[in-house]
C-alpha cells in the first residue's frame, strides 16, 4: 500500500540520485576493493567489502521507498551515469587517494541527503525523511573513521 498516490517530481528526483549516487559509489568500492595494494591490503580490502554491502543495501531501501510513495526508479546504469553527482573510479590510484576519494563522495552523499531529508520533511514524508537522516548518521561516522585513517 502506498503511502501516498503521487510523488512530486522533485521528490523523485532527488531519490533517483540517491540510487544513481549510490550505485556509483557500490561500484567505485568494488574497484577499490580488487586494486588496493601494500601494507594497508588487508584492512581496506576488508573495509571496502563492508562499505558496498552497505551501498547496495541502500540502494535497493531508496528505490524501494521510491516505489511505495509512486515513484519509479533509475535501473540502468545509463540512467545512473547520467545522473549521479559523483565520478567513477579511475586510473590507479594510492591507498590513500582512494581514501580521500570516498571522503569527498560520502561529504557529498551527506549534502544531498540532509536536502532530502528537509525535502520530505515538508512534504510530511517522514520515512523518507528518517531515511535520508539515518544515511547521514552512518555516513558521519564513514567519514569521520576514513578521515582518522588519513590521519587529518
């Protein structure tokens, strides 16, 4: 049963990124996860395994979401490309580049999402809204333990 009938366009909008973001993002750990080399090898590849189960679990909670409020999700990878804010994986990069890389893209994640968040809050959407919060939380720690590993 939907929530609601209808999804405002901008509502959709903004999960479609979520999905295309998050999808580029699955994607770029996965490339991390078989490219990571030297002393650091066995903690980030373990941590970049961890971090895209995650990213494909959120995935399929916004299109999902998307679906039961009438929306329709982005499934391609066109579509993804097309949309994303982020950039995909390229070229071999340090640990540490990959590192940073991931900072900026969960710093980014965490602007769009508090924008959903506020967006669904004033549509009275308040699982939308939980959902966007709860992906910043869990962000906020990313960064935060990706940024120690940095050592910054």
């Amino acid at each position: 049963m939907a929530v609601q009938s209808t999804v405002t366009t901008q509502l959709q909008v903004s999960l479609n990124t979520q999905i295309a973001n998050w999808s580029v993002l699955y994607t770029k750990l996965h490339h991390f996860h078989w490219y990571v080399k030297g002393p650091s090898f066995f903690t980030l590849h373990a941590k970049f395994e961890e971090l895209y189960d995650e990213a494909a679990g959120v995935v399929d909670q916004a299109a999902e979401r998307l679906l039961a409020i009438g929306g329709e999700p982005i499934s391609t990878l066109k579509e993804f490309l097309n949309t994303t804010t982020l950039t995909e994986a390229s070229g071999e990069k340090t640990t540490n580049e990959m590192v940073a890389s991931l900072v900026k893209d969960y710093k980014q994640l965490n602007e769009e999402l508090k924008a959903l968040a506020a967006l669904a809050e004033s549509e009275n959407d308040s699982v939308t809204h939980d959902f966007g919060i709860e992906l910043v939380e869990k962000n906020d720690t990313h960064i935060w333990m990706l940024t120690a590993y940095l050592g910054e």
